[in-house]
C-alpha cells in the first residue's frame, strides 16, 4: 500500500539512471509511490553526479531551490544519492543542514534501513566502498516496471583511471556479475514482456576478463541472444582499447546486436590521447571503427569528444574534427575538459584560453550538426524497423527506437505498442525521425 511520496531527481548516466529505476523499486515496499512534484513529495532524492565540475554546481543550486519545500510542519526526508554523494560524504550533512541521508554508489541496500531511520529523524551518510565479491550480491533488481526496453547491469565500477575522470574514484573498482545472474534476469524479463536488453557498465567490453570461470563480453553477448522473448541487444559504454576482434565479429553474426555503437574516442589526437591514458591510438580506433563498419553495413556511431584538454593545440583539435569527418558520428557528445580533484589530468598545466575552448566546441558542434543531418537525412523514403514503446509527440502517434537506436515517430494505433512494426521514413528532425507505417 502507498501512504507516502517520492521525488526523484536524476543527473548524469544511466547507471544513474538505472539506480534511481532501484531506489523506486527498493522504497515501494516502504510505501513509497513515485511522484513528479516535489512539493506534495514526502521524500526527495536527487541522484547526482560528479564527471564535470558544473554538474555538481547544479546539485548544490537544485538543494538550496528544493529547501523551501522542506518548511516547518511538513516531514520531508531529503537525501542526496550517486557521486556527489560518494565523493563528498559525511561533509554533505555538515555543510547541509537540512539534509537527512547522504548514500553512495556502493550503498543502495541499505537505503530502506536509512529511509526508516530518517522518519524517525535520524540523519545518516553510508559511502563506503564493498569492493569484494559481496557486492555481487548486492545487485537489487527492479521490480514492477512495465517496460519494453530495459537495462541489465553487467559490470560496475571502472579501472581504467583515464587522467581526467573521476568515475573510478566515485564507483569504485570494477567488478563483474555473475553471468547466471545476468541470463536468469535476462530470462526473467523476456518472461515479462520485455524486447530489448541494454547491458549496462561503464566499460562494458571489459566483461569477464578479470573473473575465471565467467564469460568474455563477446560470449555474453551471445548467450543473451539465445534467450528468446528478447529481439534486440544493445550494450553501454564500451571503450575502444578493449573493442576485441570477437566483439566486433558480434555485429557481424548475431543479428539481435541493434546496428548502433557509443564508441567514445574523447579526441582524434595521439599527443592528447596520450596524455589522456586512453591506451589506444587515433589510427587503431579508426582501424577498429572500418572493422565495425565492414561487418555491419549501416552501422551508426555515437560518441564522446572532449574539448580543451590541458595542452591540446589547434592541430590536436583539427585532428578530433578530421578524425570525425572520417568516423561521421550520427551524433556525438562533446564536453570542455573540466579538472576533477584527485585525477591525474587535474595536476596538468591548465593554461588555454576559455575563450578558446569555447570556440573549439561551438566549430565542433557546428561540424556534428552537419553529420547528424548527412547521416539521417538519406533514410527519407527508406524503411525501418521501430520497436513501439509508446505514445509519440502529437496526438495520433506512437513512437519508438529503430535499429540504429533513433527515435520515429509516425502515426500509429497505441495497440501496436509492444511490437515491431516497418514504417517508411517521411522527415529527418535533429533529434528524430519521422515515418508512417508500411
Ligand atoms: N565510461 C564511459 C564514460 C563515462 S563519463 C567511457 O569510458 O566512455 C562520460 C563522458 O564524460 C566521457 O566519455 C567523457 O567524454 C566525459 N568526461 C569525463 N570526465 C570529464 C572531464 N573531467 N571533463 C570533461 N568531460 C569529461
Ligand atoms: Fe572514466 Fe575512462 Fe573509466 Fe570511462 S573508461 S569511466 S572515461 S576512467
Ligand atoms: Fe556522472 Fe557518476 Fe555517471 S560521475 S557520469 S553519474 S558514474
């Protein structure tokens, strides 16, 4: 029964995404039902991040806004989650006043035991790190979601330590599920209707190889395409040095595997990708990139690039836009480098005009657009395969992902949702596409 309300703010990735799915799942048997008001909430919960220093302004800014909710007379609970929370701990309810909880990444099964804690006024910060196997146990599923599309965590944490990240420091070491775990959840969504499994990690490539006994990535993927039930595979982030000749080989024969990749390459310069510890080179990322492409025809690229790394000069940054024109990313993800306290990066001589990083990311920006459009304007009059999820923007459509993991839109009866449906492409927007039904 739901007596109570919670609010649920979510920033950053989809780990993040996919723990606040938990925190939903694990409160609902405390009575919590979810709620997109925070005023009316009786719990509030922001799920924060810490990848770039901006990110973390914003949590501090969205806190101050949402204390006004909490006045005299209303018990709200108010908890910070996710990687601010693990990078600055106990110092949150010290600087805070008004916060109850603070929960690190490591720590969501003892979120119902604090949550009951704090209705009784008990405050409370749990943000270390379970780097063990007792974690693989630790893996709360989410349950009661109707979804057609879910993610299945297969790894969490990172070693990869790129100079500038602070993911390894606020997730911790990188360990693997267990792969029966992986396939039983797998299984079991099928049995509740879901079509398409995201497996989730923030290497996700590197499934396995640090467990004996345990599946690589490629193998995983192939199991997972055994189960039937699921018709589409999708997988999130894999890093380009651990892009293996088997992995690849996946594209190429297992049909389930959508025809889209996020491959982030973070720049196109050897110097910058030296100095960033990515341990790939910008000709072995391409090399890997022609492979995909020649296995899969059709494969689409997404991508990560970052702008204004310590050092990087107007040639490393025209070589990030050659290295683009040779990629052609449907869409990519660009950020101005952002020191983080504790990196290795951080400790780099910072010395590049804002100005001028400013105007790397507006030229790169401006070049990504005209990818998106090169790229998608030719499925006008092409015809696609769209998973249906739901309802679409305007009244009469539905909507749902293609193989290449965009977004259609066409007009469509809301019984279809659930099914595959062929539908000709008729517009191509910046974010979307537009079809009607074949
Ligand atoms: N695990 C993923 C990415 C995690 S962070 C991977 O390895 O690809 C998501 C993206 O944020 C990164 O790919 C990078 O492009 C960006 N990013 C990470 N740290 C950053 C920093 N200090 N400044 C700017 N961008 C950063
Ligand atoms: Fe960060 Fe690198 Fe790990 Fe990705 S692989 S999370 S960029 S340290
Ligand atoms: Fe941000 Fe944490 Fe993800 S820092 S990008 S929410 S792992």
């Amino acid at each position: 029964m739901f007596t109570k309300l919670l609010y649920i703010e979510t920033f950053g990735c989809q780990m993040n995404v996919n723990d606040s799915e938990r925190i939903v799942s694990m409160l609902a048997d405390l009575g919590y039902a979810p709620t997109n008001e925070a005023a009316v909430a009786d719990m509030i919960l922001l799920n924060t991040c810490s990848v770039r220093g901006g990110a973390e302004e914003k949590v501090y800014n969205r806190l101050a806004n949402l204390r006004i909710y909490k006045r005299d007379g209303k018990q709200q609970i108010i908890a910070v989650g996710g990687c601010v929370a693990q990078q600055e701990g106990e110092e949150l309810l010290r600087k805070l006043p008004y916060l109850d909880l603070v929960i690190g990444t490591h720590n969501l099964h003892l979120l119902p035991d604090m949550v009951r804690g704090a209705e009784r006024g008990e405050r409370r910060s749990e943000t270390s790190f379970i780097d063990n196997d007792q974690r693989l146990d630790l893996f709360p599923s989410i349950k009661g979601e109707s979804r057609l599309s879910r993610f299945v965590t297969v790894m969490q944490g990172c070693d990869n330590f790129c100079s500038y990240c602070i993911v390894p420091f606020v997730r911790g070491r990188e360990i693997s599920r267990r792969s029966a775990d992986i396939l039983t959840e797998v299984a079991q969504l099928a049995y509740e209707g879901v079509r398409e499994v995201i497996l989730l990690g923030q290497n996700v490539n590197s499934y396995g190889l640090k467990t004996v006994g345990e599946p690589t990535f490629p193998e995983l993927i192939r199991q997972v395409a055994e189960i039937s039930g699921i018709d589409r595979i999708r997988f999130t982030t894999s890093h380009p040095k651990d892009m293996s000749d088997e992995l690849i080989a996946c594209f190429g024969d297992v049909p389930k595997l959508a025809g889209q990749i996020h491959l982030p390459a973070q720049s196109g310069s050897d110097a910058v990708l030296k100095l960033m510890g990515r341990g790939y080179t910008r000709d072995s990322y391409l090399d890997k990139v022609a492979k995909l492409k020649s296995v899969r025809p059709g494969i689409v690229f997404t991508g990560d690039i970052i702008v204004g790394f310590p050092g990087e000069t107007d040639d490393d940054f025209e070589a990030t836009l050659s290295l683009m024109e040779e990629v052609r990313y449907i869409d990519l993800f660009s950020f101005v480098y952002s020191p983080r306290p504790g990196t290795k990066a951080a400790e780099l001589h910072d010395d590049l005009p804002k100005k001028v990083k400013m105007a790397r990311l507006d030229r790169l920006m401006e070049l990504q657009r005209r990818h998106t459009r090169d790229i998608c304007q030719p499925y006008i009059g092409s015809v696609v395969n769209v998973l249906v999820e739901g309802e679409g923007k305007l009244p009469g459509q539905i909507s749902g992902k293609a193989d290449i993991g965009r977004i259609v839109n066409f007009s469509g009866d809301s019984a279809l949702i659930g099914s595959f449906v062929d539908v000709r492409i008729t517009k191509a927007y910046p974010n979307s596409l537009l079809g009607e039904r074949v």
